[in-house]
C-alpha cells in the first residue's frame, strides 16, 4: 500500500515535533537533573532545581524586598545588595549550588580556588548565557580565548603608564570644570550648600572618558551615555525573563527599545570613527587614535573589524565611566562618614600639592588616598560577583566539575569575609592597607575589585589616576558631610550605585 505525499509530510513534522520536544525535556529537566546528582554526589549542597526557572525568581523577589527600604549607614550592605547568595552562604556554607534557570551554578569563596580559575583562562571562560547584555559592549571583556589574547593585545599600548600620563591634562581639565561649578554653587548660597553628588560625578566621569577615548567634550558624546544608562536599565529588567524560552526574540516595548538604541550608538560611533580614519593626522593621544594605530600595525588577518573596533569602543564609554563614577561617589559618602580619615587625606593633599595642580608625579605620591580608594574598593566593589562557564569536565581543588555548570565568585561577600579579613572586616579601615595589597590579603586573592590574573582589568590604572585627580581636586576646595537627607540605599544596576543619589553637604575652605 502506498503512502500518499501528505502522510509522508505528516510524519515528518511528527518526527520534527518529537525531536524538538526531546531537546527541550534535556534542557529543562534531564541535563539538569544529571548535573544536580553529579554535584550532590561529591557532596556539594544547593537548592533543589526548579524547572526551567531555577533560582531566578526567588532571588529577583529577594532583591525587590531588600530595595524596598533603606538601611543605616553602619549596616551590612550585603543584605540588600546580594540577599540571595548571603542567605546560602549562611545556610549552606562558602561552597553551593544555586540554580541560573536550567544552568547550575557553583559558588565558590575559596582563595586557592579563586587563584586557579583566574589564571586558567583558557579553561574556565565568559558564560554568554544572557545575550541580551551583549548590547551594552562586548569587546575585550568578553572575550575569550585566541580572541581575547589578540584584542588584549592590541589594546595593550593604550593603557601603558605613559600613554595614560600623556592624558591627565584632560583628567585635570574635566574634574576642574566640575568642580568650578561646585565652587559657584557653594558661593551662591554663602559657604556651604547640599548637593546631590552622584549626577555631577557620573557627568564628570563621561566627559574625561569622551576627552580620552575619543578627545571630544563631554556633550558631543552625551547621547551615547544616556542611552547605555537607559540600556543598562532595560537589560536588568529582562534578565528576570531570561528563562522564558525566546523572550528577547518577541516584539515587546522594552526589546523593541533596546535594539533601537543599540542602532543609535553603533551610528554615533561609526560616524566617529569614520571620522578619524579619514584624517589619519595629529597626535594619537587618545584611546582610539592609540588603538587604531595599533589595531593598522598588525600583520594582515591579525587585526580587528570596524565592527570589533566599534565594540571596544562601546567597552570604553561604559566600563571607563561606571567604575571611576562608583568608586569617588562611595569614597565622597565614607569620607563624610568618617571624617578623620577625609582629614588626614586633604593634609596629605595639601602637603604634596599645596594648591598647585596636580600632574602625574604629584598623584603618584598621594599614598593616603591610594589606601582610601582600595578600601572602598574592598567594601563597595563596583562588580559585586563574577562568572565563569565550564564547558569541559575540570578539576578544581577536590571538586570535578562537570561541563555545562557555571561558577559565580561574589566579590562583595570574598571582600567582605570576616575568615580572610578578620573580625573587623565590615569596618572601614583604610590602614589595613598602609603596605599594599598583598600585606592586607597575605598573599591570598582575597582583593577582586578589578579581577585577578590574565584577565585583570586593563583599565585599573587609568581609572585609579583619574579617581586621585578627582578627589584631589575636591580636597583642596571643599570639606563635606553627609546632609540630612542623605538616605544609604546601595543597589546594582550592572554596577554598585546610591539609589537615592549621594546628597552632601559642600563646606567651601
């Protein structure tokens, strides 16, 4: 008996159906599964795995309760900053699984552990399981392997000390504006006048960042900051339906929006860069004109696309400006706190630069402040945890990790750890610092403000110097306190911010 063309076609959208029904049941439920009995059969503890949504809403509930009120300033930030992880760190001790959607995730606190995934790079990578986060940048920091090694290569010479010295002029000449204004501010009301930092900080960060990478002022170049601020926004709203199968594919507002600001930046920078290739004239001082003249000097199929060059370029504009943003305005707040410590910053200030303007010799000797900046760094770290993806079986310590598990590294909850700090470990104290960093972690990677290893930010001496420019700048003109109606609320965007801002008292010296 023959099988007639429509039977055949039925069959085959059977069999189609069936595949793609098996593929889903391994995802959600049989992977899993097996992973879930491999990890516990080693003796590790976790949260029992919830289909398809693992632990993501629980968590995302968490965080909404603890955003809900403020808290003092002597509190513990972890509870409001990473509720989730605290609550199985003190449930299920420094080493569980948790579950990210159908992906578990191992979180590890162990220094020698730590150590070995940083310098592994090879083997333990970026996890690219939110693609909708590449749209903020992708670029150096999410790459790996050869790719990785040949960008890190060619960005390399934009961050060498001398190039970065070659660009405290524009340090100088955007946080001097910045801080004109607030001297004309503070004389329009007498002496002293509340100002909520934390706006005026994030402009004056954009602007060097605008001088620097692409030598033009802040307002040519402002579009590009309110979108990724928008941007950034709308991807933390979406990641709580990241384990809705093809949820980025539907054409909602919030997707909609998102690509269309994605298509206005990559036009503002490809017109930017456009621009540059075509003069290929003057100094390359800044950081593009430093990567395009590396990116040209790179043997033929070794360098990168426009469209790579384009990526870094949106690498610079966001991570340059979040973390020096983040870093002075949590500085601004503990100074206000505690004001013996602002004192002895501004003595030292005064001392090294009277009220002359600060060059790169001068910043270098600012030790006080140095302790200060890695401080705050330890206590409010602008990321607040890491990822890592596994995608072939690894030893690490006496675990064996299966491929297709992640493992999460909490900066905040390592830099905060009473085991690896001492019982004073939530307390600000800058002298912890007073003989460098590897004094005050005893050689353990306990200190991750920036990574560790290879993959360490290319970036942390661009960002430290401009923060010292900064707040030497603010120290020779101003004391501050916290105002009133300061209210402490820390919270994550992609990094840590004051969710009410950072409202200060300004006293004009």
């Amino acid at each position: 008996m023959e099988i007639s063309s429509a039977s055949m076609a039925g069959l085959a959208a059977l069999a189609v159906a069936w595949l793609w029904i098996w593929r889903f049941l391994k995802w959600v439920w049989l992977k899993p599964k097996i992973l879930e009995s491999r990890l516990r059969r080693q003796g590790l503890v976790g949260t029992h795995y919830t289909p398809l949504v693992g632990d993501v809403r629980r968590n995302f509930s968490m965080i909404k309760e603890a955003r809900s009120k403020p808290i003092n300033l002597t509190d513990d930030i972890t509870p409001r900053v990473l509720p989730f992880p605290l609550t199985m760190l003190k449930t299920h001790g420094k080493t569980f699984f948790t579950w990210l959607g159908p992906i578990p995730a191992i979180t590890i606190t162990n220094p020698e552990q730590i150590k070995e995934v940083f310098n592994k790079v090879y083997d333990f990578e970026k996890p690219h399981t939110f693609p909708l986060a590449r749209l903020i940048a992708t670029g150096l920091a999410n790459y790996d392997g050869d790719k990785w090694a040949k960008h890190r290569k060619i960005i390399n010479p934009a961050f060498h000390l001398e190039k970065i010295k070659n660009m405290v002029p524009a340090f100088y000449q955007s946080c001097s504006e910045i801080v004109g204004e607030w001297e004309r501010l503070v004389s329009d009301k007498g002496s002293s006048c509340e100002v909520d930092v934390w706006p005026w900080l994030v402009n004056m960060t954009a602007d060097v960042i605008s001088r620097t990478a692409f030598g033009s002022s802040y307002r040519e170049g402002q579009r590009i900051f309110q979108l990724q601020a928008e941007l950034a926004q709308l991807i933390v709203q979406a990641f709580r339906k990241a384990y809705i199968p093809g949820w980025r594919y539907l054409p909602t507002k919030s997707n909609r929006r998102m690509k269309e600001i994605d298509r206005e930046i990559r036009a503002i920078l490809s017109g930017i860069i456009g621009k540059r290739e075509k003069a290929r004239e003057g100094p390359n001082n800044d950081l593009l004109g430093i990567l395009l003249e590396s990116n040209s000097g790179q043997s033929k199929g070794n360098g990168m696309s426009l469209e790579e060059v384009m990526e870094e370029c949106k690498l610079f504009y966001f991570a340059g400006q979040e973390t020096t943003s983040v870093l002075l305005v949590w500085t601004m707040v503990l100074l206000s706190q505690h004001q013996d410590w602002q004192a002895r910053a501004r003595e030292e200030v005064m001392q090294v630069l009277g009220d002359k303007k600060p060059d790169m010799d001068s910043l270098n000797q600012l030790k006080v402040i140095t302790m200060i900046f890695y401080e705050v760094l330890r206590l409010y770290p602008p990321v607040v945890q890491l990822n890592r993806a596994v995608h072939k079986e690894q030893k690490l310590g006496d675990l064996t990790l299966p491929s297709g598990v992640h493992l999460s590294l909490p900066i905040m909850l390592i830099q905060r750890d009473t085991e690896l700090w001492g019982s004073d470990a939530g307390e600000f104290k800058p002298e912890r610092f007073k003989d460098g960093i590897s004094k005050a972690t005893r050689n353990q990677v306990s200190f991750l403000p920036f990574g560790w290893g290879p993959r360490i930010c290319i970036g942390q001496n661009f960002a430290l110097i401009e923060a010292k420019m900064a707040l030497a700048l603010i120290l020779q003109r101003f004391s501050f306190e916290l105002s009133p109606t300061y209210i402490h609320a820390p919270y994550t965007v992609v990094t840590i911010h004051p969710q009410f801002g950072a409202h200060l008292v300004l006293h004009k010296l």
